[in-house]
C-alpha cells in the first residue's frame, strides 16, 4: 500500500494487482542507435500494440517505442471491463452528429469489443481470465426510464440490454443501495496487464520490433517523413502514430504539445482486498462486472476467486490522498455493510486522458502523423477498434476513421480546464445524491400510501 502522497502519474505498478499476477513476456530490449521503417509507433499500451499488431499483421515493417515497460499506464492498471461505447453517452454523440453516425461509431465500439474477446479466447494460457457478463446498477427507482433506455439501446444500436428489477439485483448482490440494473450480455472482463503482454508478445511473433525502456525525447519532420527522437537512438519512419497517453503530466508535451493541450488527466483510484472467503460470494453472487450509473460512481468485480477488486473516486487531482486504502475501504463498506474491515491487499491509481467532447482522438494530425489516443477511461475496446483504423488507414485497407473527423484536438483548458472539470464533476455528483434522494423519497411515500390503504 502507498503511504503519504504519491503522483498518479507514476507508472511502476509493483503495487498493482495486476502487476503482482501478471504472466512474464520475454520483454525486448531498450533501443540502441538508429532504426528506419515504414512505421513508428509512440506507445506500447493497448493502442500502440493493437496498431502495431495490424500493421505487422499486413506485412508492414514496424518499430514501437514505450518509455517503460508495455502496459505499465492506463492500459495495465485499468478495472478490466471490456463493452461496447465510448466515455462520451452514445445519445450525445448522437445529438451532435445524428443517428446515424451514432449508430456507425457505436458499432465499430462493438468491433473492438469482439477484436479482444477474439484474441483473448485464442490464448487460454496467457492469464488473460476473460469472465463475461457486465451489470449496470441504479442506486434509485428509476420509475420506467431505465427499462426504456434498453429498449432505445437494442432499437438505436442493436445493443441488447436486459432489464432487472430489484427483486433480480438483490439475488444476486446483497445490498440495500441498489433499485435495478441493466444486465450486457456481451460486456466481459480481464486482466489487462496479461492482456496487454499477450499482445506485445504476438507483435514479435508478427513481425514488429518492440523497444520497451525508451523515453521518447521528440517527434519532428524529416525529409517527406518522420523521426522519433528517442534516449538511445532515433527511428525514421514514413508514418508515425502517436499512440500514448498525453496527458501524462511531464510526458505529454515532448511526444506532441498539440495533443497534451487537448487532453485532460483524470485520476481514479483502484484497490484490491485479502481473500475474504465465503462472505464475498455471499455478497456478491454475480461473477461478471459492475458499475454504478453515477456519473463519477463505483466499479468492481471478484478477481483471484475471493477477492474484490473495487474502483471509483473519479477526479482531476493528480495525487493520491493520503489514505487511500482506508477511504476505499468505507466506499466497499457504504454498499455492503458486511464486508466493513476488508482488507486491502493492492492500492495504485491510474490516469485517464479525456478530450473536452469525451471522444477518442483517431485519425491524420498531418501528412503521416496519426493520432490514437484521449479514450477517456474506455479504453479497452476503442483503443482495439482506434488502432486497427489507423493501421488501415495507413495499409489503405479501409478508411473508417473517417467516422472520427468532427473529434478534433482541442484546447482542454490547461490548469483552468481541470479545474473546471473538477467543478463538473462535484456539480455532477450533486445531481447524483439529489436523484437518489427524491427517489427514495417517492419510494416512502409510496410505501406508505399503500400501508395506509391495507389499514383502510
């Protein structure tokens, strides 16, 4: 466990849970000297190694660069949910660029979905540990809304979403907090460190070089193409995709000043209990995913058979609280009052780069200079569909990331623009506990009418 105040921009991850349960790669070395190829990728989280793998997939001659080891960011320390969507509402998207540019951009969401269940299925010896199910809980009477919104999701999106009422949510998760859920099907989750190694190890296996320990120092023209600037060496290359987290504060700016404007670093914080044996599987009885619809709201699942991995505390502060493991301890108690005194094994935080529209940022920055970033605590599933575009753009296989040209760069704000963030998110969170509070207030009145009628 951390003590005192730590960076959450700090990427070691020896106090993850992942870090500690990850399956070792024969991890490549540092680079050395000079490199030329077709590509350059800047990045060995999931959007550098899914846009390598392709590219090297098509024969194309690949070189990836990440400052530590792969996976060591957002990619390694996530919760692990893998579904369909965007950090951004696909009903706002939808209000901005219609329905049916909705629908286009939800679907390839939903192909990247299945691009790493694929992977993950095909490899059964990699600790990937792919569960599937992912449940949306409401922590109040939604009064029809949320069973409507399932259906608009399967009409809309093709999406199937299948309702519980409370007596369903109570079967299986032993708590008074929640009032119904949306069950997905087709979400899952994983390790995301295993993952993430899988991948870089089938990147050699295909063909591409992957050089982990090296800091990127710049990336500049040169000639009709691009170099990389790196400590050790450089690499030119015709194309270079910018495939890393730029709102990585002391990162962002050497790699593309353009991007680390653009992006927002947003902080959430995870932890990982002791075993708890039989009284975790009697609080919780589903085996998949959860996650509140607050707009800031928790997120957890059972890992390692009995313990629970929980996250949530979603915010723009870069450093972690002083206690961490205690508060997240209350926030596991709040919800399941039986699990109060649990342990925390692992504590580590992770850092999300979000866009001001919550979009990812995919597609030309210039004449062969490629973004794939900004997704925003989604990751999973968009940072496959993103690389795989890009490295099609760049094969001409396929020009679908045409689908993200109204998701541009833009200023985020700087330190006006996180402050304003964290102001929208304690505004947000206001909403939150005044929904849940007339909510349950309807409830008692409701309660008590029909009490009075049996009297009457």
């Amino acid at each position: 466990m951390t003590a005192g105040k730590q960076s959450a921009n700090v990427f070691a991850g020896v106090d993850s849970f992942y870090a500690a349960t990850g399956r070792p790669w024969s991890s490549s070395a540092a680079l050395q000297g000079e490199a030329t190829c077709e590509v350059a990728v800047v990045g060995g989280g999931f959007a550098g190694l899914w846009t390598a793998r392709r590219l090297a997939q098509a024969g194309r001659s690949v070189v990836l660069i990440e400052g530590g080891a792969v996976g060591r960011a957002a990619s390694g320390r996530n919760g692990g949910f893998v579904s369909a969507g965007f950090a951004c509402d696909i009903d706002t998207v939808a209000e901005r660029l219609g329905k049916d540019h909705a629908k286009s951009l939800y679907l390839l969401s939903a192909q990247g979905r299945e691009a790493v269940r694929s992977f993950a299925r095909t490899r059964p010896d990699h600790g990937i540990d792919m569960v599937n199910g992912r449940l949306k809980v409401l922590r109040y009477d939604s009064q029809g809304a949320l069973k409507k919104r399932a259906t608009r999701l399967a009409r809309a999106y093709g999406q199937d979403m299948f309702y519980w009422p409370r007596e369903k949510v109570r079967e299986h998760l032993a708590t008074d907090t929640y009032y119904e859920a949306l069950e997905d099907p087709t979400g899952f989750h994983l390790h995301p460190l295993n993952l993430a190694r899988a991948l870089a190890a089938d990147c050699v296996a295909k063909g591409a070089r992957v050089h982990e320990n090296t800091p990127v120092t710049g990336v500049r023209r040169a000639g009709s193409g691009w170099r990389v600037e790196a400590s050790g060496g450089g690499v030119t290359a015709k194309h270079v995709v910018l495939a890393c987290n730029v709102a990585a504060p002391g990162e962002g700016a050497v790699v593309s000043g353009r991007l680390a404007r653009a992006l927002l670093p947003v902080a959430t914080y995870v932890v990982v209990t002791e075993r708890l044996g039989e009284r975790l599987g009697e609080a919780i009885r589903w085996k998949g995913s959860i996650a509140d619809t607050r707009r800031a709201g928790d997120y957890y699942r059972v890992v390692d058979g009995d313990r629970l991995l929980w996250g949530g505390r979603i915010t723009t502060r870069i450093e972690e609280p002083a206690d961490l493991a205690a508060l997240m301890r209350a926030d596991i108690a709040r919800i399941y009052p039986q699990l109060a005194g649990a342990e925390v094994a692992y504590v580590w935080s992770g850092l999300m780069g979000y866009a001001r529209h919550k979009m990812p940022i995919i597609g030309p920055l210039a004449k062969g200079l490629w973004a794939c970033t900004a997704f925003g605590g989604h990751g999973q599933n968009t940072a496959a569909m993103g690389g795989e575009a890009v490295a099609d753009a760049i094969t001409g296989a396929d020009d679908r990331v045409r689908l993200f040209e109204p998701f541009k760069p833009v200023w985020a704000g700087g330190p006006f623009g996180r402050v304003a963030t964290q102001l929208e998110y304690w505004r947000l969170q206001l909403l939150d506990w005044q929904e849940e509070r007339q909510a349950r207030r309807s409830l008692a009145a409701s309660l008590e009418g029909r009490a009075k009628s049996r009297v009457e």
